[in-house]
C-alpha cells in the first residue's frame, strides 16, 4: 500500500510484498493456526492487490479524496478536496496566496493551483508564489489550491468545510486533530 505510482521498482515491489505474505500466511497456518484476514495494500495498490487476491481486506483510504500523483494509476476515483486561499499580494504573471506547508501537505510535491494556466512556483511555511499564463487574479481574490498529500493536509485543520459545487453545505470537526502523543 505504500507503493506510489511512478516508481520505476513498482512491479517488482508489489510482487516482492505479496510473496512475503503469502509465506507469512504459509507459515503461521503450518503452525496449526487459521488465518481468517489478511489486511493490506491502499489506494495506490488496489488494483494490483484486487488481481493478487491475497488480501481479504484493503485499506484504501485516499481514495475518498484522492491525490494527482495517483492519476496515472486510473483508479475509478478523482481528487474532491482543496485549499482556499487569498491572493495577498500580486503583480502581471504573479501572485502570493496566503496557503503555505502549515496549511497544506506537500509529502509529494507542491499544491496544485486549480486555474487555467496557473502553476505553483514556490512555496514556504505561509505562502506559495504562483505564476500564471493568463491573467493574474485580483488582490483578495479567493483562489483554490489542490494538496499533493492529502492526509497530512487534513491534519493541519481543526475543521473541514463541505461543498456542492460553489454551495458550503456544511462542516466537520477533524476528530484526530491533536491527538498525537
């Protein structure tokens, strides 16, 4: 499950895990011992792992809100969170909002800002500098920026907000926020 999807040793990893599972399984049913579950994998191996059939269970979590380096694993599944920022400052071409590392997990690359033409061009613990093709967005204009990790983004947040489409429809608390020891 800790498979990416670019890894040029991908194929060769997933085959290596499964192997060692089933010996595992092998050794502890040789034992005397039933071997009910096998729980495993994630979002980045399920469909490798639905193939193998070694698993009894996957634990796919990304999948609910997805990640853009997992695109070209062509899972039936696609990114639905974001961060909104405000463009804090600007000039022709460029643009700093105020989303930075404390508010969104770069584990796998910087955010990816949603607007035609627009990529990110740094980001720091507060701000991340955009570039843009077309036009640069006002001063104080919201804009949205895609997470590379969403995981480690939702742990940065007391709250997550809901949207259909333009509508906020609502608004959850993140239970496991500060709950490390």
């Amino acid at each position: 499950g800790r498979l990416r999807a670019k890894p040029p040793e991908r194929k060769a990893e997933f085959e290596r895990s499964v192997a060692a599972l089933v010996q595992a399984k092998k050794s502890i049913e040789s034992a005397g011992l039933e071997v009910c579950v096998i729980s495993g994998g994630g979002t980045s191996t399920l469909k490798e792992h639905l193939e193998a059939s070694v698993l009894t269970e996957i634990q796919a979590g990304t999948y609910a809100l997805m990640e853009d380096d997992l695109a070209d694993l062509h899972l039936p599944f696609s990114p639905a969170a974001y961060i909104v920022g405000t463009i804090i400052s600007r000039k022709p071409g460029q643009a700093v909002v105020d989303v930075g590392r404390k508010t969104c997990g770069c584990d796998y690359g910087p955010p990816i800002p949603l607007w035609d033409g627009a990529r990110t061009k740094a980001i720091s613990e507060e701000h991340t500098v955009i570039s843009f093709a077309g036009c640069t967005p006002s001063l104080g204009a919201r804009f949205r920026l895609r997470p590379s990790h969403i995981r480690t983004t939702f742990n940065l947040h007391d709250r997550v907000w809901l949207a259909q489409g333009e509508k906020i429809i609502g608004c959850l608390p993140v239970a496991a926020r500060g709950r490390s020891q």
